[in-house]
C-alpha cells in the first residue's frame, strides 16, 4: 500500500471535515477520489501531507508513519494543489526551478527535472514567459509542472482541470494517464464524474467527510444495477409527479432534471410507476433506460446530485 | 537556500519599497549637510603688535578659517565685496596688556552676522579667554607665559585641528542623517516582510511551500535572513555615503554606528514578521506599514531631537525601538563607546525577542 490512512477525523469548530475516514491506495493506480464540493477532499489532501493537524486517526505513506518521517516522505510526494500555487512574476522556468530547489535536488537533478516537466506540461516554448500573460490552462499546467521536477513516486492532484477549456482538460487528463505508465501513483480528486470515470482504475467517492462507496467503475456501478433506472420525458416540466412517484413502494427514488423524469426503481416491473404518469395526466413524450454512471451511484446512495454540493 | 535566494529576486521586484526606503534617507543626508562642514570663513588680519602671541593667534585662527592679507587701506573694501567675512584689527602693545593682566579690546568688524562669522567670534573670544587666565596665572611674567602658552598650543593643537563649532555642527547633521536612516530601514524591514510573507499566504504559495520538504522554522529563517543581508547592504550604502560623501561624524568609531543600526534592524525585521501573521492581504500589510512607521520615527525622535518634545511624549517614546536607536546613536556621536550603550541595545534586543515571539504565535495548522 502506498498510502494508508486508518480511523481519521479532523473537525473545524462543530464541522466535521473529515469524518473517521479509512483509505487504501495501492502502489500503480490511478486512484480516483470523487465528491461533491465541500466533501472534505481537499483538507483530506492537507492530512495526508500534514498541513493540518488531525484529531484522530494515523496516516501511513510508503509503508512509514506521515509524522515520524514527515521529511522523507514529502521528498516523493507532489502536490497539484486546488489553487494555482505559482509567483505570476517570475518566469515559468523560474517557478519551477524553485520548486526544484525546494525539492533539494542537485545540479544535475534540477536541471533534468525542470527540463522534464515543462517539456511533459508543453511549457517548454513558454519557459521564459510570466504566468501572469498565461491562459488559465496554462496556468493550470505550470501548477502541475512544479509538482513534477523532483520527479515523484505518487502524485496528489487537487481538482487539476477547473476552469479551463476542453483542450487543455483533455492535454491534462491524457498526462495523468502517461505520468501512471511512466510508474508514478496518481491521486487524482475531482468533483467532475466523467474524468474520473475516465481515467481512474480505482475510485472512492466521499460525502460529508466519510467514502460512501469504494471500487473499480464497474463494482461501483454494481451497487445500483439491480436497481433499473427509468429516464421519461415529459411534455412540461412537473414537480408533483416526483412526489406521486417517490410514494411509490416499488420507487426506491425520483428526480427531475429540465423535461426528463429519472426514476430508480426496485423492481423490474415498472408498470406502477409508469401508470402514475397517466393517472396524473402527464404527457409522456420519451421513455429511456440507460446503464448507471457515477452520478446515479452517488444520487443513490446520498439521494443528491454530485454538483449540489455537500452542505 | 531556495527561499532565500527566491526573496533577493523579489527585493529586486519590490522597485517602490526599495526606492523610497534608500531615497528618503539620501534627500535628507544631502539636505542635513547642506551650507556646513564646506563652508570656511574667510577672515582678513592686520597685525600691528608682531608678537610671538598675535603670530601664535594667526596660526591658531588658520586652523578655523582661511586668513587673507588685508591692509588698513583696503580692509573695508574687502569686506564689502565679501572677499572676506571677517576683519580683526591687532593694535600695537595687545599682547602686553594682556600679560599685565590688563587686556585690550580686538577689534572685529563685520559686515552681517552669519553662521560663519558669529561662530569664529566666539572662537576667538574662547581663545583670548584662555590667554588672559594665562597671564594672571604667570602674573605679568612674559616668560612664564609664553611657557604656558607653548604648552596650551601642543595641548590644542590636535583638537583645534576642526573647530568646537563646526564639529558640533558635523555631529548635528550627522545625527540627523541618522534619524533618516533609520526611517529608511524602517520602511523597507517593515514593508518587505510584510508583503512578502502575505502574498505567499494570499497566493496559497505558503501552503504549497510545506508540501514540499521545507520546514517552517526553515522558511523563517531564511526569509529573516534575506532581509539582514539587505539591512547590511543598506547600512553599508549609508554609511559609507555618509562618510565618503559628506565627512559625517560618527564619534570615535564608525564600527559601533554599524552595530546599532543593524540591531536596530533586527528589530524592525521583528515587527515586519509580527506584522505579517496578522494582516490578511497585501493591501492591510502596506497600509499598516505607514500607519506604524511613521509615528514611529515622529515619537523616536527621528526627525527633530527627543528633547524639543513634551516630557509626556519622551516617556512615551521610550516605547519606542526608535528612541532607543536614537539615543544609542546620539551617545555614539558624542564620543562614547559600545559599552556606553549597552543598555540602549539590551532594549532593542528585548524589542526583538518580543516581535519574534508573537509572530510565531500562531495557529499549528499551515493551511488555513
Ligand atoms: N480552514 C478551514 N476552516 C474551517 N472550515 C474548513 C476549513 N477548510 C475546510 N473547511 C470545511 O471543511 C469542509 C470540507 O472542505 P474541503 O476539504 O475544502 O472540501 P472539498 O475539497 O471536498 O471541496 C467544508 O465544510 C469546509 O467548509
Ligand atoms: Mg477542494
């Protein structure tokens, strides 16, 4: 196991941010750690490399206790942190070369590390040129370049991909894939659930501090698949048909999304379900099944969408 | 070393803080020593006496102003056209009236009273006093006079060498330029730290920093450390303006000036990094910086003497670091050495340790 936290809890006040929170990751993986904003990713994150203190729990990487070798430990760790953590007037090359020496790396180290990470983040033509004439997803990839000089064995990656455009997400999520072949283990924490869908081999999803669920795409979409998910679009939008449904006994939930009805149900037979459509006078214009992605796994087992957030 | 190095790429970024802090004290040192030290009276004698006394007294005044020959006839028209400042008329038999113990008057003339000729006057009175108890001391005896009067010259010679007034006129500006160094210092080791340490803070930089194998205790202490080289760099620049430039007076060593305003500047590096654990952004952190170190050198006498204000105010200033750097530094120009200022700088190291300690008093977390 390259990291395993056991029994964490990090309270601020009366919040509890991290809520005695287990976690595995094996050595190799893309490890994917999906939840909604405010799930207590991103203080997760600050455990693990301990920026913040815990109330309780231990936190082992590389097999070593975090505090007792705190040092040592950070000398392989790289951190994309959630924010854009770079000095806008220094060039990118010398962002990186601070890094680099944060890191302690020798002469030669440094300069093969800084060459190697811009030339992976596609800075390369860029070196000398200031962030603050960067686009965002530049910016966004001189994060990550200064989180690869000293070339780590795993690397935490802090909602990497937010706010830029589809070019950029895509150049990013094709480097996570490449930085894992190359034998770095990726923690890569979104709240996005097609990136993850996308590039995990192994995802946890977090709510309210706690992992609800934990597995490879397809166990997690086991959880629900006996469940047969029911998507029907009606003519106008109508709220009290998501009431009419969720009464239902056979209607484990309802939830309605512009014109479409998405219903999961517990039972295969769907009659009682599409009768309320007609009893209530609802004009039915489509009716779909579909395979259940992350999102239906998390509305079923916290009964939001992803994007609402945890508070 | 890489925070540190990082800073001395900042300094040179921070073009505004570095710019006031190093102009603000060069305007006043150059105004501080503007219209003296330079200035040397120029004074015309006409001796009628010849003495070995009068000739002594030329000499002596020579080590004061420059002496031009001028005649009874063109001694008015010489003062007129300001050739020189000064005319002193030696009349026949002054030196044995002095002797007997009965002196004559010099006669000075002068065409406006000025800085110069006031402060050459009274010189010459001072010497002419002395002369005069020497006479009563040899009771009319020419010969144990002029004894006397060999002694008194090896004696002064040395101390004559730069006249009583226009030393302390040196000190003055000396002390005044002082002042104003150490508001310059004050500024920039106020300002830079503060800015600096926040906008790591306000960038998120300081989180990411302790991702990495950094301590904390080692991000202190190489930021303090950037910010001493830049106090010495300044002092240097300073000081050695002051002393190549303008001939400043810093008592009996330049060395000690050096060890107060360096400890000074530990101090004001203190209050920077107290600052920066409070203030929340950059803005706060430039605002506060004038709002501290202003009334700072007001109160510490920076500007104008501790003395001229209220006694309610100089009790009050002895809170101060700057009256403390103040004080040491007015002992240091007036002739006394480092041990004479020990206490002055045991209090400026309490200030130290105290600013220190409530900046590291701060919550355990990094990321906040
Ligand atoms: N420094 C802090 N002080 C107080 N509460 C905090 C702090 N950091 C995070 N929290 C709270 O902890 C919870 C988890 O936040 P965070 O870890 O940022 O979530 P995520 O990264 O999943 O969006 C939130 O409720 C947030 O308000
Ligand atoms: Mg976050």
């Amino acid at each position: 196991m390259i990291i395993e936290v056991s029994d964490l809890v990090k309270r601020y006040k009366d919040n509890l941010a991290i809520d005695h929170l287990s976690l595995q990751v094996k050595e190799g993986e893309i490890f994917g750690l999906l939840g909604p904003n405010g799930a207590g990713k991103t203080t997760l994150t600050n455990t693990i490399l301990g920026l913040t203190a815990v109330d309780q729990g231990t936190i082992k990487i590389f097999g070593q206790e975090l505090r007792k070798n705190e040092r040592e430990i950070k000398r392989h760790v790289g951190l994309v942190p959630q924010d854009i953590a770079v000095y806008e007037d220094l060039s990118a090359l010398e962002n990186v070369l601070l890094f680099g020496r944060l890191y302690g790396l020798s002469r030669k180290a440094l300069k093969e590390g800084v060459d190697d990470a811009l030339e992976f983040t596609g800075l390369t033509h860029l070196q000398n040129k200031r962030p603050s004439q960067f686009s965002g997803g530049m910016k966004r990839r001189l994060n990550i370049a200064c989180a690869l000089v000293h070339k780590p064995k795993l690397i935490i990656m802090d909602e990497p991909t937010v706010g830029i455009d589809p070019q950029s997400r895509n150049y990013i999520l094709e480097s996570v894939k490449k930085l894992n072949s190359m034998g770095c283990t990726v923690i890569y924490i979104s709240h996005y659930m097609e990136e993850v869908e996308s590039i995990c081999s192994q995802i946890a999803i977090v709510d309210k501090g706690r992992i609800i669920a934990k597995g490879t795409k397809e166990e997690l979409s086991q959880l629900i698949v006996d469940d047969n998910v029911l998507l029907v679009d009606i003519e106008s939008p109508n709220y009290s048909i998501i009431d009419t449904l969720k009464s239902l006994p056979s209607v484990k939930d309802a939830m309605i999304d512009d014109h479409t009805v998405r219903i999961v149900s517990a039972d295969k037979n769907m009659n009682e379900a599409l009768s309320a459509f007609l009893k209530k006078g609802v004009t039915v214009t489509k009716v779909s099944t579909n395979t259940p992605t992350l999102e239906d796994v998390f509305l079923t087992l916290t009964g939001r969408a992803l994007r609402e957030g945890s508070n | 070393m890489a925070v540190f190095l990082n800073n001395l790429k900042r300094f040179m970024k921070s073009k505004l803080t570095l710019g006031l802090s190093l102009m603000i004290p060069i305007v006043f040192i150059v105004v501080a020593f503007s219209g003296s030290g330079t200035q040397r009276a120029t004074v015309g004698i006409i001796d009628h006496d010849g003495t070995r006394l009068t000739k002594q007294m030329i000499q002596t005044i020579k080590g004061q102003a420059d002496v031009a020959r001028v005649t009874d006839k063109n001694q008015r028209d010489q003062l007129i056209n300001g050739h020189v400042d000064m005319v002193l008329i030696v009349d026949k038999g002054f030196t044995s009236s002095i002797i007997d113990g009965r002196p004559m008057e010099l006669k000075g003339y002068h065409v406006t009273e000025s800085n110069v000729s006031a402060g050459l006057g009274a010189f010459i009175g001072g010497y002419l006093q002395d002369m005069e108890l020497m006479a009563k001391q040899a009771q009319g005896r020419q010969q144990s006079f002029y004894q006397a009067l060999d002694q008194y010259n090896q004696n002064h010679l040395r101390l004559n060498v730069q006249s009583a007034d226009g030393q302390a006129r040196q000190k003055e500006s000396t002390l005044n330029s002082l002042g104003f160094v150490i508001y310059g210092c004050l500024i920039m080791l106020i300002a830079l730290p503060s800015k600096l340490i926040v906008e790591d803070k306000e960038k998120k930089i300081f989180d990411r920093f302790f991702t990495t194998p950094l301590s904390l205790k080692s991000y202190n202490a190489q930021h303090i450390l950037s910010y001493v080289l830049l106090a010495n760099v300044t002092i240097f620049t300073m000081l050695a303006i002051l002393a190549g430039g303008f001939h400043a007076s810093f008592g009996p060593s330049i060395f000690n000036v050096y060890v107060v305003l360096l400890v000074f500047s530990i101090v004001a590096i203190s209050i920077g990094v107290a600052l920066s654990a409070v203030v929340k952004n950059t803005r706060q952190s430039n605002a506060l910086t004038w709002l501290i170190t202003t009334p700072l050198a007001m109160l510490g006498g920076c500007f104008w003497p501790l003395e001229i204000m209220p006694s309610f105010m100089q009790k009050l200033a002895n809170f101060t670091p700057t009256a403390w750097g103040v004080k040491a530094l007015t002992k240091l120009v007036y002739g006394n050495g480092l041990s004479d200022v020990i206490i002055e700088l045991s209090v400026l190291s309490a200030f130290a340790v105290i600013f220190f300690l409530l900046a590291s008093w701060r919550r355990t977390d990094i990321a906040h």
